[in-house]
C-alpha cells in the first residue's frame, strides 16, 4: 500500500452500545508489523461478538478484549464495556514503518483527530478520556487541549528528521523516564471531564510493574470521580 492509497483508508470510531461515559483514545487503525487496517478502532466490535475461531481473527478479538480490560480494570468494572466510546487520535491509515518503530501522525491529521475528540465530547455526557501512549499525549498538550506544566512537551517532541522520511515514524527527543512525568496524573478538561493519560494496553501488560504506583494512583482516583457522578 502506497502513501496516497494509504490516506484514503480510514477506521471508524467505537460508539458503544450504550449511553457511553468514558472516551478511550488510541494512536492509529494500523496493527503493528501489518497491513491489516482495524474497521473499528481496536477492532472494538470483536469484544461483542462471539469468540472467534481463526488465528487472524483471534489476534483482532484478544486486541479489543486487551482494550476493554483495562478500561474495566482501571475503572473498577464501575463502568461497562458499552459505556465506552473508543476513537484514535488518527483514524487514517499512516503509511507503514519498520518492525519496532512507531507511526508519526502528522500534525494536520491530529488536528483532525482533536477536533473530532471535541464533537464526541460535547455532543454526549461522557465525563472520563482515557489517553494512550506518548505521542497521542504530545499532540493533545501540543494542540492545547491539556497542560502537564512540566517538561514532558519539550521531551515528547518529535526528533524532526525522523519526521521527514518517506514513511516517517515517531521518536521523542528524550525516552528515559518520559511517560511516567504524565501516566495516570489527573487534567480536567473543561471543569466537567476528567482526561487520565495511560499506556497502550500490551505496553502496560509488559512493563506493568513500572507502572504500578501511577495505575493505582489513577484508579483510586477514578473511582471517586464515578462514585461523584453516580
């Protein structure tokens, strides 16, 4: 798939089968080492369906129960798989990378990106965002739709000639120690929605004990936030 095929290609948002209360923010509809692109994002629609039985769609399935798992978890099952609501900041298909490397979305697509988290925003009652990975948190602090007021942003910017290549991929300026400035750390967006930024769901299961403190620090308070709303 070409550059130009690949802008044309575009997953579509998980809208939740029921009033949803929560909004979950990927990164783009493009599996890892794949061609596959999501029909929804996360292949959110698997979790509702039965189990299936091909390898293929196995993959896709325990992608989307990864997901709504750790939603449920962080939220203490206080909030149902239906209630959630799940976008990326991209939901165009970025030209492909090399294995181990991350797509860069350009700064037009995550302008689209927001201004579509905005809409879902306003046009529900959603009161819980839950942002993943590094880059989706750089652009919505670049795009000021939240502040940290530490240095995250000026160590989250993307290393400018990686930016420039033919298929361009996303390295910060600075990795060491970089997503625990921000990971489960509390941003109201608005004076009514409550923005936690957290791991992809497979970057938590792998380094979960790194993360620990700042999962339980969010957990704890997301749960006082339901038990307000409620």
């Amino acid at each position: 798939m070409n550059i130009l095929q690949s802008k044309k290609v575009k997953t579509e948002d998980w809208k939740g089968l029921s009033e949803p209360k929560l909004l979950a923010i990927g990164h783009d509809p493009r599996l890892h080492d794949s061609y596959t692109i999501a029909p929804h994002c996360f292949f959110a629609n698997y979790y509702f369906e039965p189990v299936p039985t091909k390898t293929n769609e196995k993959k896709k399935y325990g992608l989307a129960k990864t997901l709504f798992d750790s939603l449920l978890d962080i939220t203490d099952n206080k909030i149902s798989a239906k209630e959630i609501y799940v976008t990326n900041l991209c939901n165009y298909a970025l030209p492909q990378v090399s294995k181990g490397k991350t797509v860069y979305i350009p700064e037009e697509k995550a302008k689209q990106g927001l201004d579509n988290i905005k809409s879902i925003i306003s046009d529900s009652n959603i009161f819980l965002i839950i942002s993943m990975s590094t880059q989706v948190n750089y652009w919505l602090q670049k795009l000021n739709y939240y502040n940290s007021n530490d240095d995250y942003l000026k160590f989250a910017e993307p290393v400018y000639k990686y930016t420039k290549l033919q298929n361009p991929y996303y390295i910060p300026n600075r990795r060491d120690n970089l997503f625990q400035k921000i990971c489960g750390r509390k941003f109201i967006i608005n004076n009514n929605v409550f923005l936690f930024p957290a791991l992809h769901p497979k970057s938590y299961t792998l380094n979960r004990k790194y993360y620990k403190q700042y999962y339980d620090k969010m957990k704890k308070e997301i749960k006082d936030i339901i038990e307000l709303k409620n």
